[in-house]
C-alpha cells in the first residue's frame, strides 16, 4: 500500500476535532468513513485522480492532525495538493472568531455560541460529493438519506485496499446511469438531477472544482446549479456550505434548523420555513453557521 503523502498540519487552539469525526460517522455501516474515536482517527475512501485512495486524519493532542493519503497506482503527493483539501474539510478557513464576537451576547443565540464556542463546519472532501449528499438527502429523514448513499456507493464498487469503499465522482455516475440510481433508492426525479449534475461535470458546464480553486462568486455558482432541473434553495444553500464553506446559504427549510430554532426560542409550535426565514436574516453572513450552531443543540 503506497504513501502518496504523509504530513501534519497545525490546528486552532480549541479546535473540536470530535465534530469532524461525527460528521463523518454518520453511517453505521462505515462504508466509505472509517471513525475510531479513541484514537482521535478518520479514514476516508475517495477517489484521487480517479483512482482509489485512502485519505486518513488523525487528530493529535499537541494541536496538529497527521495526514496519510494511501492513493493505489498513483504518484507522489505534494503539500500542495492535499492540504487545501483537509483545510477545507476542517473548516480551517471559516471566520467563527468574529461570528463569536459579534453574537455572543446575543439574547438568544448567545448562549449556544458560548457553550458550542469554536463551532466549525465539517465539509465533504469535494464540492461534487457535498452537492451528491445535498441531492440525496433532498425532502426526506437522514437515515433514508445515510441508506441511500450506502446503497450508492456499495452498487458502484469502488474499493480501496484499507477495506473501504470510495465516494464516487461525477465520471462513475455518469457511467451508471439514471435507471441504476433509480434502482438504489432515488426517485426517478433525484436519479435525474444527480445525472445532470454529473454530465455538466464532466460536459464542463458545471466545473464545481474550478469554482472552487478560482473562487467564483458565489452568486454565479447560484445561478449555473439553479439552472439543473431539481436543484432548488436549499439543495444549492447545503451543497456550498458543504462543498464551498459557504457560510451565509439561508437553511431556513431546513427541517433540523427549525426545530433547533424551536427548542433555542422554548416555543411549543414548530416554527414555519417564513419565521426561520426571518429570524435568522439578521444574523448576515452566517446565516449558515447559525445553522450548524441549530443543529449541534439538538
């Protein structure tokens, strides 16, 4: 098994390492996250450069997380390459310092900011599997969503040698085609949109990762992945949370964020996607990390 790269990377004072390995624990099954939580570990099966690979993250005590890439048949890794990766997946470049000095004494807020001080948001190792997981999980629980995923990733049988399975790209969908997608759990609606994003992928119209290294505006990426048939609000707001570190998407519809809305406010009627609309426009450009903070209390 070769070592593409092997590394370290300074980390935060504070920083919650535990919430990274959640995230990515979230299947039960570990089919592509392998999680050990006494070792502080994460092992992640991706492809890199279309090849299996074995990303591993783990978590030291002298603030530093050592970094593995296992890539199968690949050349060297340089730091170049990989640790923009992991500084995104750890959120490493979300500006929580002034969203906390802004809000902490907020009336509401204030007090989850405090107790879940140094709150960051995991992200998905691309923009293409965030988008995936965004579209997945579209109008339905987190266990159907976490169930349709494995079935997904198990169907396609990408394996590395650590023993997991790999996170498909936009090519390996593409291949698949809708009727098999359909064949795993997705509606034939979600089969098509997760198709079409995949081709504009790979046709270039929609380049998620050039987005990404050439820091598009957000509002551009908006108005190319509205244009998807399927792609909607949240869909698009998740996916770059997820995909872009974007921390301002509006998550109003979001079912977990209103009922963490609903616990935070103690009211005993659900709140409406229009009431988390609203109160969470004042918290302007993080609505979205107020979000993550909805979340993390329940």
């Amino acid at each position: 098994m070769a070592i593409s790269y092997s590394g370290y990377l300074n980390l935060p004072h504070g920083f919650r390492s535990h919430d990274i390995l959640a995230f990515h624990d979230r299947d039960s099954e570990q089919t592509a996250e392998r999680v050990n939580y006494s070792k502080n570990l994460l092992e992640k099966g991706i492809l890199w450069q279309g090849m299996p690979a074995c990303l591993i993250l783990q978590f030291k005590k002298k603030q530093q997380v050592a970094i593995t890439l296992l890539a199968e048949g690949g050349k060297d890794v340089s730091e170049l390459e990989i640790l923009p990766i992991v500084q995104r997946m750890l959120g490493l470049n979300q500006d929580i310092d002034d969203f906390e000095k802004a809000h902490y004494r907020h009336p509401q807020l204030g007090t989850l900011v405090k107790k879940q001080a140094g709150l960051r948001v995991p992200l998905s190792s691309t923009p293409f599997e965030a988008l995936a997981w965004a579209i997945t999980g579209q109008q339905i629980s987190l266990a159907a969503a976490i169930s349709i995923r494995r079935k997904l990733i198990k169907a396609l049988g990408i394996t590395h040698s650590c023993g997991l399975y790999c996170h498909p790209n936009a090519e390996v969908i593409t291949q698949l085609g809708q009727d098999k997608l359909h064949q795993v759990g997705y509606s034939k609606t979600k089969a098509k949109t997760l198709f079409n994003l995949s081709r504009g992928v790979i046709e270039n119209t929609l380049p998620l990762d050039d987005w990404l290294t050439q820091q598009t505006p957000v509002e551009e990426i908006s108005k190319k992945l509205i244009e998807v048939p399927g792609i909607g609000p949240w869909t698009i707001s998740y996916g770059l949370l997820r995909g872009y570190s974007w921390l301002n998407g509006s998550l109003h519809g979001d079912a977990g964020v209103r009922r963490g809305l609903q616990k935070l406010l103690g009211l005993e009627s659900k709140v409406t996607a229009e009431e988390a609309e609203k109160w969470l426009a004042p918290f302007t450009p993080w609505r979205a990390l107020v979000a993550a903070h909805l979340w993390m209390s329940l």
